[in-house]
C-alpha cells in the first residue's frame, strides 16, 4: 500500500465523518453532496485495506480500525492548515526573513527604529541586520549575500539598482570647546591647518576638497583616517581632532558631546540610497519592507534634521 495515493480531499472527508457521525452533516460542512462524502470514504478505505467506519442504517461510528487511523490522518490536516496559514502570512508580507545591510551609523540608530514601527504591524516578519562597510555595499546586494541595503551614495553595476531618499551635508563634529565650535558656518579654508580624523576612505570619493587629487596646497587632508565612525567620535570628543561626517549621524554624535557645524565654499551633499538587485525577485515580506524604508527613513532624517536646527537655535 503507497500512501501517497491517499488525497488530502479523502482524508477530510473522513474527519469530517468521524467529527459530526453524519455522511449528510459533514457534506454539508465541506460543501459537497452525501454520495460524493460516501465515495471519498470508499476511495479511502480501499486504499488503506480496511474499513474506517461501521455503517448502519441509524448511525455512522468509527471501527476499530478508523480509531486507530483518526490521529493520523487530523495530523496532517493541521500541517496542511499551518502551511495553507504560512502562504497567506507570506503572500500577505506578514511573515518572512529580511535581510538588510548597512553602515554602522544607519544599522545603529534608524534601522532599529524602523524595524520596530514595522513590527507593530508586521509582527511575524524578521528583519536581520547585517553590518557591512560603504564600499560592500553594492556588492552585497549583488551577490545575494543581503535582500537589500541602505546607505551613501555608491556606483552602481547592471545588477543592482539605487533609488535616493534622502540628502544630507557634510558636516564638521567637533566639542563645544573646539576653536571652530564658534561659528555658525565654517569654511574649508579653515580647515587647512586643523587635525582632522577621518572614518574610512569614503571621504576622498564624497567630498572633492579632501580627495587625493587635489593639489597639495588646497586640499584638506586628515591627520588619521579609521576604520569606524564610533572611533573617529571618540577621537573628536576628546579634543584630539574635529571629524567630518554626513549631518545624519548626530544621534551617534550626540552621545559624544559633539556639536555640528556647517562647511561651506562649496557645500557637500551625501546621499543615502536604497539597493536591491535587479532581476531578482524580493520576497513579499522583502518587498514590504522596502516600501516601508522608502518612505519611513526620509521622514526620520527630516525630523532629525529639524532636531539638529532647533538645538542649533538654542546655544
């Protein structure tokens, strides 16, 4: 005997019997006639080689046989049902693994606030964080090893896609003491002769006035480049060096004290991008995700940056 020639229609017309004791009544409960219940019971039974119920003109109860097979066979229907369940969540984006990269002062502070508001309506959906260098980025989506990322402004190749959401200055992060804390603006001129520390090398390809091919006399050069924000902070919090940095990083930076200021003639603009690959299919828990980043981070660097105006206004 092959069970897999038991259908599943077969099975819950025989719970159903075996539910309601009536041919008639489990009939009507599956929206089929009398005589088609009787014939998936039949079908059944000649496939398992005995009998499920004994049968008489007044009532319908399990044999022996049926008691024996019924815990089976309800087993089965309630992993149908789970997974008949699982497809709904997931077609509906309310289940589901999202995997999404991004640098240190996104991952942080905004992604953790966005999972949360996503979570409050999307409960079942996981969102994994996966701390990943600017330059990894790009790759990353490509090579599928993330769904999507969230970041600066990168090239990108045919394989992935980059739609903008939002733009943010380069600013100088310096201590409330620093020379250059006084002013309102400051301009790159003034940071010739100041100890600057860099996070990383993102900064030779964003801001034009510290890029390597500057001439030697009007270029603005760090005194140290590291490997993380956090460090390049911590460095500036104790007088050590100011550091430059995209204006959205000032929830890191004011957990180190630091005030921003402006730099301008010219102004650099950072912009922070949406990835995904193209070509390849999202999941619908990864599709919501995104439209959800792709409205909800815009809003959070708006209202930060309106944090940043008002304790501007008040020192």
């Amino acid at each position: 005997m092959s069970l897999s020639r038991v259908s599943l229609r077969q099975l819950e017309a025989f719970a159903r019997v075996a539910e309601l004791h009536s041919f008639s009544a489990a009939a009507e409960r599956l929206g089929l006639t009398a005589q088609a219940v009787s014939q998936l019971v039949a079908e059944l039974e000649s496939i398992l080689g005995f009998r499920v119920f004994d049968r008489t003109t007044r009532r319908v109860a399990l044999s022996a046989a049926g008691r024996d097979f019924l815990p089976s066979a309800e087993t089965v229907l309630r992993h149908l049902d789970a997974a008949e369940r699982a497809a709904d969540d997931v077609r509906h984006r309310a289940a589901g693994v999202v995997r999404i990269g991004s640098p240190l002062a996104i991952a942080s502070t905004a992604l953790p606030q966005a999972i949360r508001d996503y979570a409050a309506e999307r409960p079942k959906v996981v969102i994994r964080i996966r701390d990943l260098p600017v330059d990894q980025l790009v790759d990353s989506v490509a090579a599928g090893d993330v769904d999507l990322a969230v970041g600066p402004d990168r090239p990108v190749g045919a394989g992935v896609q980059s739609r903008p959401l939002f733009d943010s200055p380069w600013v100088l992060w310096c201590p409330p003491d620093h020379a250059l804390a006084k002013r309102k603006v400051v301009r790159w001129t003034d940071l010739r002769d100041q100890p600057l520390v860099a996070a990383g090398h993102d900064h030779e390809r964003s801001v034009a006035q510290m890029r390597l091919t500057v001439p030697e006399g009007s270029r603005v050069g760090p005194v140290d480049v590291v490997d993380n924000l956090t460090t390049a902070m911590g460095i500036a919090a104790q007088g050590l060096a100011a550091t430059l940095a995209p204006a959205y990083v000032q929830v890191l930076a004011r957990h180190f004290g630091l005030v921003m200021r402006r730099v301008v003639e010219p102004e650099a603009i950072r912009s922070v991008c949406l990835y995904q690959a193209e070509g390849r299919h999202l999941s619908p828990a990864a599709e919501g995700f995104t439209e959800h980043l792709a409205t909800w981070l815009p809003r959070w660097h708006a209202d930060i940056a309106k944090a940043g105006e008002k304790e501007k206004s008040t020192r």
